[in-house]
C-alpha cells in the first residue's frame, strides 16, 4: 500500500486533476529481476572469459617451454619455426583477449616476441633463452592478473 501525503491529495482535488495510483510492487519486482538477470549474466561472462585467458596463457607457455627445449639443444631451424608459429597465434589470439586485459601487456609481449624471434634467427642462445623468460614473465603476469583476489580487487 502507497502512502500518499493528505495534502498532495488535496491539492490535487482542488486543482480538478486526476490523481492515479500505481502499483508500484510490480514495478518495483521488474526492475529487481532485470538487475539481477544483468548481474548474472554479467558473472558468467567472466567465469568464461577467465577460462579462455588461461587456456590461451596455458597454450602459449607450453610453446614456450618447447622452445626452451629446442633452443638449449641449438636445433635453430625448429626454433625458428616454433617462433614464428608462436607469434602467429598471440596476433590471433591478441584480437580476442585484449577485451579482456589491458593491451599494453601484450603489446609488451609481442614487442618481446619480435626481438626473440630475431634472437633465434642469428642464432644467438643467451639472448634467445632471456628473451623467452621474458616472454614466459608476461604470460603468468597476465595470469596472475586476471585471478580473482582481494590484492587485484584492491
């Protein structure tokens, strides 16, 4: 039940206009379960967002530890090429997960990958090796990012 003023009421009667009631229950449960359907909606979208970041950081670090293999081995053709292929999927993935984390962090790892892709074709271990636990660096500090923690909240 509306509790409306005495003298609203009558100051509407005097007037001559109509004073219309509404039940505002209705109006009120409508607008609760659009908010919360959004709020759902909205927790969801990031439980599969979280999801995606860390199957596609997953992938990238197994590539990296492969390459960590093939590069101390000095097997530069593979190297090369497992490179290559590395930053062919961080273009493709990039498109995608930047809506999810600040692009600068892979703007920093695709300017890393440039120079160790580099790196890797003259053929030069110390700087290939640094460069890729640079690269390595990056992906778990996009990880550690995106986890849900009271330090990231804050």
């Amino acid at each position: 039940m509306i509790k409306i003023s005495h003298n609203i009421i009558y100051d509407y009667l005097l007037k001559g206009e109509e004073l219309l009631v509404f039940n505002t229950n209705k109006l009120y449960m409508k607008n609760v379960i659009i908010s919360f359907s959004i709020f759902v909606i909205m927790i969801i979208g990031m439980f599969f967002s979280l999801r995606y970041v860390n199957k596609i950081c997953l992938e990238l670090t197994e590539t990296c530890d492969k390459l960590e293999v093939t590069i101390t081995s000095e097997d530069w053709k593979k190297s090369y090429d497992d490179s290559l292929e590395l930053l062919n999927d961080l273009k493709k993935e990039s498109r995608i997960i930047s809506m999810f984390i600040n692009h600068q962090e892979i703007d920093h790892m695709t300017n890393e990958l440039f120079k160790f892709t580099q790196y890797v074709k003259e053929k030069s271990k110390d700087e290939a090796l640094a460069s890729l636990h640079a690269i390595k660096f990056y992906i778990e500090n996009i990880q550690e990012i995106q986890n849900v923690n009271i330090q990231n909240i804050l």
